[in-house]
C-alpha cells in the first residue's frame, strides 16, 4: 500500500464533499475546488472520514493513489484554512505595487514588469521603511498559488553573491564568495 494514499483524511467542520462520476467537489467557507480522480482510483466517505483506495496493485494506480489523497486533502485545507505565501524583493530600487488583480513590479530593469494575477488568488504588497518590500499571495488552491509565486520569483531569481532578487520569506540563498582582490 501506498503510506501517502492509505491514510485517511478527516472532513473539518463546514466542509462539504460530493463525488460524482469521478469528479471530487470541495465546498468550504473560503471557495469550492473541484479534481477528477481517474484510473481506478476510487473515492468513499464514511463518518466523516474520506479514504482514497485503488482497484489493482498496478505500477500506474500505486502511483496514482499517493497523488490522488495528496491533491485532495490539499483542497480541504485549502477551503478551510487557505494558503499564503510571502516574498521579499531584497535590492536596491526594488518595488512591488498591487493595483486590483494587476501586480506591478520595478526590479532593476529599463522597464516595470505588468503582470495579471488569477482571480482566486489575492495580492497584497506592502513597504515598510527600513525592510524589503514584500508581496503576499493568499488562495484555497495550492497548486495555482505555488505557479503564480513561481511566475514572480522567475522574474529576478535570488543571485549567489549578493543575494538581490525576489526570495521566499525565511529562505536561505546559499552565498558564494566573489573575486579575490590582489595578492
């Protein structure tokens, strides 16, 4: 048995879920998600509590099965409790402002960068004297807000030797040493 797909997962209050040929819907008080499950993968609720189980021990529905419990138990956390995921612009100049769903960015190149936030996810910037300027993204779909925070970091990847660029909160850039001066 897969050690990820045959853990049960508990419905927290004010959640509701309805499967209809094969297609799982997430209801709760921060938005509805929906996942098809397919390839012999089959979803029962019983007393609050949803387990995932597979029909066969193929290579193909073992693989499934882990994923499956894994992107649904993401979609009841994500429409009870939500995600959030913060970035700091650490750089001379660097600026991030939120206009409505349009994130507008200035980060050290001839140009500012325009860039369309999906609707289910929230942009909130904020600057405060004497931090890095920083941008918090908030959703119920996990996967759509890891892309769009992928989407922004791509724009000024953190560099190894000064460190610039547009970073996680709380993550360590390994340091590099530059040039050595003279002898």
């Amino acid at each position: 048995m897969s050690r990820v797909g045959k853990n049960p997962i508990n419905i927290p209050a004010g959640v509701d879920i309805k499967i209809d040929n094969g297609v799982v819907t997430v209801k709760g008080p921060k938005g509805t998600l929906t996942q098809e499950v397919s390839g012999g993968i089959s979803v029962e609720i019983e007393d609050g509590v949803l387990t995932v189980k597979r029909s066969s021990e193929e290579k193909e529905q073992k693989a499934k099965h882990g994923l499956y419990r894994a992107l649904i138990n993401n979609m009841i956390v994500g429409v009870s409790e939500g995600y959030k995921t913060q970035q700091e612009l650490i750089g001379v100049g660097y600026k991030a402002e939120a206009q409505g769903q349009i994130l507008e960015l200035s980060l050290g190149y001839s140009h500012g960068i325009f860039l369309q936030i999906p609707e289910e996810v929230s942009v909130v910037t904020e600057t405060v004297k004497g931090k890095p300027p920083m941008i918090t993204l908030e959703s119920a779909d996990k996967q759509l807000i890891g892309q769009v925070a992928a989407k922004i970091r791509s724009f000024r990847k953190p560099e190894p030797f000064k460190g610039k660029g547009i970073r996680f909160v709380g993550e360590v850039i390994r340091r590099k040493a530059g040039k050595s001066a003279g002898k």
